[in-house]
C-alpha cells in the first residue's frame, strides 16, 4: 500500500517549519522530499492525503494511560481509549495494569494485545504490575510477562511500600533489561486524603496529600536504582522536591527518567472552583510554585516527557464529590490543544519543544522506533491544524470519559488527521 501526504508541513532539525511530500510504503516512511518535487509519474502510484500547508508530526506518544478494560469497562474500554487516543492524536498509547483482575499474568497481556489488535487503531503497549494484584506482596513472573509482550512493570495507581520489594523488583527487572515505572506515594503520609495539603484543603477543611508523600519514594527509588543499576522512570512527577531529587540523581548519572501531565503544568489547587471531582487527580493540583517546577524541569530535560495519565471515570462515580469519587481526568482529547495554547502561542515554548516531549523524547527513552519523521521509521503521523479555535466540548469527546477541568476551555491546534502504520485510522469530520 502506498500512500503520500503532500503539502505537509514538518520541523526540521533546528525547528523550522519546511513544506514536504511524505511518502509512505507497506506502513513505513519511504522518503520525504520537498513538496512537488516528484513528478507525476514517479508520484502517481501513491494514493494522496493533501495535508493542505497544516502541521505534520510524528504520532504523539503517550506513556501513562488507563484503557480500564479488562473489569472496568463502563469507564472506558480498549477500543473506546484507541479511539480517542487516536482523536487526541496520539498513534501510541501505553496502558496500566491496574485493571480487574490485574494484568499480572501473560494471559492478561495477551488479553490486552488481542483486543487492541481487534480495536485496530494505535498501538497499545501494555505494561505489567510490579506485584500479584498491585497487592506489595508478591512479585509477578517478571520473565514470563517480558515474554507475553509487557514493556515494563509498574503498580501505577498506587506506591509499592515496601523498599525492600521495591529492591528486589529493580534487580529482577534489571537482570531481564526492562524498566520499573513507579506510581511514587507513601501511605502512611496520605491516609486517604482527597486534595493537596495546601490553601484548598485548609479552606475547605480536607485532609492532604503532601508533597513529601511522592518525594520520599522518588528519593528513596532513586537511591535503589542506584544500586541496582536498572532504568527507574517516576510518573506524573508533581512537586518541585521530587524534581529537586531527579535532577541531581540525573547530574551523577543514575539512570532516571521522569513524565509530567498537562494538568500538573497548567492548574495549581488554587485554580480550582469548588468541591468538583473533575479537579480530583492523583497526584493532586500542587502549588504554584510547584506548577512553575515541573514547567521549568520539563524545559531543562529534568522530566523527559509529557503523559496524560488518560483516567476515564464514569459521570456517576465522579459525581460522588470530592471526598468519595475516584481520582483522575481524561486526558487524550485535550493535550496537544491545551499546551500548545498555553505555552507556544503564548511564546514561552518553541513548537519543536512540545512535539519532542511528545514524541521523540518517549520514543527515546523507551527504545521504541516510532517518534521520528524520516525514511525507515514507522508511518505514524499526526495532523494537526493549528489556527483551527474550537472549545473544550466534553459530550463530544470519543472516550466514555467525559471527566475533565478543562470543559468549555478556548483552543487552538486541533489534530485533524491521525495515521498509524500508513493507515488513517481517524481524522476530522469522522463520526467517533
Ligand atoms: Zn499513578
């Protein structure tokens, strides 16, 4: 099958916009020539998707999602998460276990493989738990899973307590050459505190999560990865101490990578109106002072990427409040918008800078070959429209999720067009 994407057009190295034909064969980037370079003999074999002058980008990679499939599919399944991973422009997508049961065995995985296979839209990636159940007890079969297809182990959704099971998971991980992906909070500092510990839950009588909450373990983690030697990457880093800790374990060569979400950078608890869970997250809204960390950390390297920790939740349970309804915000459909226009047209950010957060940065610390724009990688491409303004609508959105703070926010640069492995797989003006 070949396909070109004419009038396409795409960084280059220094962060120049150029004017492309891309040419796609079998799934793969076969080459990338100026725009009407080819003549039309040479050209016409290939079916044709005029990119019309918009922005083509790598497919955004995101690294921390919940699909909730299998046990939780009123909330979202494999294939509505595909598709509005695919929606948000997103063409990989790598899930959490924490699903009922578990994926914690190679039956789940290949559960989860099968069924994103049939959903046939973006990668999935799935990971594994770290321990039987998320439980702490028990280590899984890390070897066995490795071989079912995970691509690292985590217990996201909540920390692993015990440092001594946290040791041996890095040593057995390590041993195998995979990574440990770690939810990072400490219980005994939480105690089901629903907001940060900060002006909001002083006002309105919470209980908080701290902030030493997640640095202890990203400290304590950090000092194990040291002496295991495996590669350690910390989700959803939200306060300025745990990046504080990952720059300098970074500076003395411990092998640390980090992710933060666009929520973490964009809303401080301060932002939020009342008690509405759909500004209820784990980790919660910081401080500003947080907010301005991770900003800064994203754009120094400190954190390597951005995620959008995608956690769909249905109407019902999050209409429980803000004491009782689950944590976590959808996240797919409004990542590339909300940051680009909070932080490139405000001209705090290149363009080249968020793409890279989004796509190659993911794609080079989890080894993956997707992420590039150039002969031999995969043909997996994002279009977006930048001047296209359009308002946050969650009844529009493709996943079952419609739980996000950012409702009837004003946007622009919209993807339109979403390609995986040479294949449209969704694009504007397409039902859901
Ligand atoms: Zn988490």
């Amino acid at each position: 099958m070949l396909l070109k994407i004419t009038n396409a057009n795409v960084l280059d190295g220094n962060g120049q916009l150029q004017l492309k034909d891309i040419y796609i064969h079998d799934g793969v980037i076969e080459k990338v020539a100026d725009a009407g370079s080819e003549t039309a003999g040479q050209a016409g074999a290939y079916q044709a998707v005029d990119a019309g002058g918009k922005l083509v980008t790598p497919g955004f990679i995101d690294m921390h999602v919940h699909l909730r499939e299998p046990g939780y599919e009123h909330k979202e399944t494999i294939e509505t998460g595909s598709r509005s991973a695919a929606k948000g422009g997103f063409t990989t997508i790598a899930c959490m276990p924490n699903t009922r049961p578990v994926i914690d065995t190679p039956e789940t995985i290949g559960l989860v493989k099968n069924k994103a296979a049939e959903a046939g839209l973006v990668n999935v990636l799935p990971y594994a738990a770290i321990t039987k159940s998320e439980l702490g007890r028990e280590l899984t079969d890390f070897a066995a899973l490795k071989e079912a297809g995970a691509i690292g182990f985590t217990d996201d959704g909540v920390g692993v307590q015990s440092a001594q099971m946290m040791k041996d998971a890095m040593a057995l991980a390590h041993s195998l050459g995979m990574p440990i992906i770690a939810h990072c909070e400490d219980n005994s500092l939480v105690e089901g505190a629903p907001v940060n510990e900060g002006e909001f839950a002083k006002r309105h009588g919470l209980k908080g999560i701290p902030n030493e909450s997640e640095a202890i373990h990203v400290g304590r983690d950090i000092l194990l990865a040291e002496a295991t030697g495996v590669h350690y990457h910390v989700c959803h880093v939200s306060t300025e101490q745990s990046i504080r800790l990952i720059r300098q374990a970074k500076e003395i060569g411990i092998r640390v990578t980090a992710e933060v979400c666009p929520h973490h950078l964009l809303l401080a608890e301060t932002d939020i109106p009342g008690l509405d869970a759909n500004w209820k997250m784990n980790p919660p809204l910081r401080s500003q002072r947080d907010v301005e960390a991770c900003i800064e950390a994203l754009e120094d390297g400190t954190i390597d990427m951005i995620v959008t920790d995608h956690a769909p939740h249905s109407e019902e349970e999050k209409a429980k409040g803000m004491h009782l309804a689950p944590f976590g915000i959808v996240g797919f459909e409004t990542a590339f918008p909300l940051l680009y226009t909070k932080f490139v047209l405000t001209g705090r950010w290149d363009l080249s800078l968020l793409v890279e957060r989004m796509t190659a940065d993911p794609a080079r610390v989890f080894g993956l070959t997707a992420g590039r724009l150039e002969p031999g990688a995969p043909a997996d491409l994002t279009i977006v429209d930048l001047e296209k303004e359009q308002e946050v609508d969650p009844a529009a959105f493709a996943s079952k999720g419609r739980n996000t703070p950012f409702g009837g926010w004003k946007l622009k640069g919209w993807p339109v067009t979403t390609i995986v492995k040479g294949k449209v797989v969704w694009s504007e003006g397409q039902a859901n």
